[in-house]
C-alpha cells in the first residue's frame, strides 16, 4: 500500500483528499448520529412515560372524583337507614334522591351502581332498590378487611371479584368494574354499621391497555398495591412469561422512572409510574428496538448519508487528481522524451496556471539545450580544426626542407659538429611535438620543445637571430597545451625579426598572477602597425577559417593557438597581442594555474 501510494503525485493527492475527506465526514457521522440517537431515544422514552403518567393521572382523576361519594357515608339518612331494622318507602326514596344529586351535581358517567349494606345484610342500591342479602356480608372477604380497618378504603378491580362479593346480587356480565369500598361508622361510637360500594366502569383503562401500544410489540398493564396484574392487555404466552419474569426494580410504590433491562434474551425498555390515588403501578414493557426503531432509522440515513458523501468527494477527488496531473504526467512524457535523446519534444501550454507557466520553462530549457549542444558540437568541430591545423604545423614541409637542405650543405662543408647539433635538435623537436599523442605537457617540456626550434632556427639565420629563455623555474611544472609557444616564436621570427635590418632578438618569459600563469614572447623586430594591430585583435575573436584562407606564411599562426586555448580553458584565457610599430611585438599567453593534463 505504501509504495502504490509512493508510485505517483496523483495517487498522493488522492489518498490525501480520502484522508482528508473521510475523517472530518465520519466525524461528523459519528457525532450527528450520536446526538440524533440519543435525542430521539430520548424523546421515544419520554412520549412512553408521558402516556403512563397520563394514564396515572387519569385513573387518580377517576377514583379522587368518585370518592367524593363516599360522603353519602356521612348522610344522616343513610345512618338512620343502616341502624334501622324497618325502613318506610319515603326513607328509601330519599336515599336514592341523594344518590341522584351526587349524580347530577358532580357528573358521575362512570358510575355504574351506588349501594349500602348494614352488617345484617339490608341494603339499598341504585339498580335494585331496597334488598336483603341472603349471605351474612362479614363473609364478604372485602368487607371483613373494612371491618378490621374501618379507615380504609378499597379499589377492587373484576380481576380480584367474585360471585359473592356481589353484594346485591346484581352482576355485570357485559362489562368489568372497579368497586369502591368504604365502612360506614356511627358518628358518636365510630363503630362499623355497614359498607358502602360504588362500582366504576373500567373500560377506559382496559382501552388504553388494549389499544395504547409501545412502538409496535409493546403494551402497558397494572399491577396491584401488592404487585399482581389487575389489567393486563390480551398478550401471548411468550408475553405473558415476560410479565412474569420481569423484575421490579422500584421499591417506593410511588416512584417513576425507566430504564432498560437487558437480561433474559433481547433488550427491553420498560416504564413505570404509580397512581397516587390507587397506589397502583402502571408499567410500559417494549423490545428496546422498537423504542430506538426512528433513532436507527435516522443512523442509517446518516450512515448512507455519509457513504454518499465520501464516495461523491472521492470520485470529485478523482477527476479532480486527474485534472491536475494530466498535465503533469504530458510533461513527464515529453521530459522522458528529451532524457532519451529526443529534443525536438514540445509541450503545449494550456491556461495560465503554474504548470502551465512550467510547461513554458520546459521548451525553453530544450532550446537552450539545443543551442548549448550545437555551441559545443561548433567547438569541437573548432578544437578538432585546430588540432590538426596544429599537427600540420608539426610536419610543417617548408621548415623541414629548408631544415633538411642546411643539413646537407653543412655536410658538404664538412660541418659535422654543427650537423649533429642541428640533427639532434630537429630530432628533439619532433619527438617532443609528437608527445606520444597527449595534448598537455608541462611548462619545461613545452620550452624544451621551442629551445630545439630556435636553435634549428638560429643556426639557419645565425646572422640576424638571437634568443634568450629567462623563466622563473617555479612555472616550469605548471601543465600547458602542447604546441602553444612555437607558433608564437614563428610568428615573431617570420612577421618580426627576418624584415628587420640588423641582429633580431627573441626573449620567453613569464610571471605568475594570483589565479593564472603568464608566458610571454617578446621580439625587437619591426613592430606592427597601429591599425594592422587592431585589425589582428579583432581577428582573434573570429572563428578559424578554412586552411586555404590561412596564410601560409607564419605557420598556423596566431588566431590557432588564441582559439585552441580559449576551447580549452574559457574566453579570460588565450593569447594578447601589445605591438610598437618599429620597436617591436609582445604576445602575451595566460593560462590557468591549476589545469592539468
């Protein structure tokens, strides 16, 4: 992975713009669906818990109003009717007047039945009138409870009825109640003379527990004041095995609160609250996904959001990338093109941007490439000129025939002595020109090599030539052309010395300056012209010409041996000229102090 990332720019970017992109984008996921989920979560638990509180605070509503009939306890009438063993139809009359009065002043729509029942069994009742019980009612389990706790009052649901807890008789085949009861006491003895019952229609607590679902599994039922089911919705057994197993974590019969449960397979959110009035406790049971399923709904949508999003950014990376680097990757081609050789390459610049700009640069550079090759293959085709200018100079005929007729002629005037003298320094000279084929010599060999033609010469103009060496021995192993000073000393001697009237003198010499070696060629022959000698300046700087346009007298003269040495070592170096017309010339050679051969 990391060297398919390495292989180009384009893959960098890319990878770049995922990293870059990717982080920030699941960042944000992470965190929106964080705070979506919990607030939604939130709010799921918190629409449950309001519904049970709801319903608490509807069943409190119910049984606080309905109680209010338990005052009837207190009426007079009522008291005389318990206490009294006879009655009279005006007595039964006024009760259930009063019974009506409650009903009309204070809307009683769930009531479904008042009654009151003396220990001995008399009793009255809305539906039945007056009645007497065939049963003693302290065998009424419920009663017998208010007769032990007069203060009391019960709530009793159909759940926990029974035939003989109908008092008077009368059941409801065709609905369930809540039958409220209270003990009825003498004012003066508090004692217990009978109960009052009112029975409650309890349909609209069967209706939410039978309708009201919890996201789409989930119920509500209500538990007792001693935690057994008095309301529970129409479940399955799996359902009901819930119930059953389902632990109660909340001590205080009034608390409310919920939470999640997660033992017994699958997690489950379950709600509780307590009605004040009932003491009951409603509770919500519901799969925990169901209760998250629009939280999960918004995570997937912020999953597939982000997916979305990371794909659009990179694929727009992508042709991005492809948009930034195709220009790139069209240069690298055409420098691969160059690097191999081929310099006719040319980038087309598009727009003005910095690859453009640098595209630009690209074919400026090839052409000053071009250039500097064609100036270097002119340079050498120059240096190549020179050399073999320089070899001719070498096997220069003219000088050896007329070297080799003043040996013959010597030798016929029986000179020997000045036949080997001149044998030996035309041989010295060739072997030291040759130079085994090498270009450089040292300062000392180079004035060997002149030494051995100025002798060859002097012995041929013994009457007009004179020559002295004077250099300081620290140059003598300082590296030099080879062939660099006998031009010089032929040119002096031919263009100098041979047209002068008397004795000629040719002196070498030479200096050291702080970066390069100075030798210099100085004669006492005619001198040169003022305007001849800017017209030979002006001519040094010229290319060399074809041999036919090279004089032939002065050997390969001046302009060579300026342009051989300038090949070599740069245009600061080469040969100047300082003349005096009629006193005579100084050629000036510079060459670095530090080149080698």
């Amino acid at each position: 992975m990391k060297r398919w990332i390495s292989s180009s720019l384009r893959t960098k970017l890319l990878a770049l713009f995922i990293v870059l992109t990717t982080i920030p984008l699941m960042t944000v996921g992470m965190i929106s669906y964080q705070k979506s989920y919990h607030s939604v979560a939130s709010h799921s638990k918190a629409s449950t818990m309001l519904q049970a509180d709801m319903l608490g605070t509807n069943i409190d509503n119910l049984f606080i109003d309905t109680e209010r009939l338990l005052e009837l306890s207190n009426n007079p009438k009522v008291i005389h009717f318990l206490l009294s063993q006879s009655e009279t139809y005006k007595e039964a009359k006024d009760i259930l007047r009063t019974f009506s009065l409650y009903r009309d002043t204070y809307k009683y729509e769930s009531v479904l039945n008042i009654s009151l029942i003396n220990l001995y069994g008399k009793g009255i009742s809305e539906r039945r009138g007056i009645f007497q019980s065939n049963t003693n009612p302290l065998r009424n389990q419920h009663f017998q409870t208010l007769a032990e706790n007069p203060d009391s009052v019960l709530r009793i649901p159909s759940a926990q009825m029974n035939s003989l807890d109908q008092i008077d008789g009368f059941t409801y085949e065709d609905r369930g109640v809540i039958s409220i009861m209270a003990a009825v006491k003498q004012k003066i003895t508090h004692e217990v003379i009978g109960f009052i019952t009112v029975d409650l229609d309890d349909s609209f607590i069967k209706t939410f527990c039978d309708q009201v679902k919890i996201g789409k599994t989930g119920f509500f039922y209500i538990l007792d004041q001693h935690n057994n089911p008095i309301f529970v919705p129409p479940i399955g057994n799996n359902d009901r095995n819930i119930i059953q197993n389902t632990p109660l974590p909340f001590p205080d019969q009034f608390s409310r609160d919920g939470y999640v449960l997660r033992t017994g397979g699958q997690p489950r959110f379950i709600v509780h609250t307590a009605s004040i009035a009932t003491g009951w406790t409603i509770i919500g049971i519901a799969p925990l996904q169901e209760i998250v399923a629009e939280a999960n709904s918004i995570r997937q949508l912020i999953i597939l959001s982000v997916v979305l999003s990371i794909v659009f950014a990179i694929t727009l990376h992508y042709l991005l990338t492809k948009r930034l680097t195709r220009p790139i990757q069209l240069l690298q081609h055409k420098m691969r093109l160059t690097a191999s050789g081929y310099l006719e390459a040319k980038v087309k610049p598009v727009g003005t941007d910095e690859i453009a700009d640098l595209g630009q640069s690209f074919n400026i550079m090839v052409e000053k490439i071009k250039e500097l090759l064609e100036q270097s293959i002119r340079k050498q085709q120059q240096l190549q000129k020179a050399e073999l200018r320089t070899l001719q100079a070498q096997i220069n005929p003219h000088f050896l025939y007329n070297t080799l007729d003043s040996i013959i002629w010597m030798a016929e005037a029986g000179k020997n002595d000045g036949v080997i003298q001149l044998v030996k320094a035309l041989s010295d000279l060739f072997r030291i020109s040759l130079n085994k084929g090498r270009d450089w010599v040292m300062i000392r060999t180079e004035l060997a090599h002149a030494n051995s033609y100025l002798v060859i010469q002097q012995m041929r103009y013994r009457d007009i030539l004179e020559y002295r060496i004077e250099i300081d021995p620290e140059l003598l192993d300082y590296p030099i052309l080879n062939m660099t000073l006998q031009p010089l000393i032929e040119n002096a001697l031919y263009h100098g010395i041979k047209n002068k009237r008397g004795k000629g003198l040719i002196v070498i010499g030479g200096y050291l300056e702080l970066t390069a070696v100075i030798l210099t060629v100085t004669d006492n022959g005619i001198g040169i012209p003022t305007d001849r000698l800017a017209l030979l300046r002006d001519q040094l700087e010229q290319p060399l010409q074809s041999e036919e346009e090279e004089p032939a007298e002065g050997g390969f003269g001046l302009q060579n041996v300026h342009q051989r040495l300038r090949l070599y070592f740069g245009s600061e170096y080469g040969v100047e000229l300082e003349s005096i017309a009629g006193a005579g010339t100084t050629i000036f050679v510079r060459i670095p102090k530090n080149r080698g051969n």
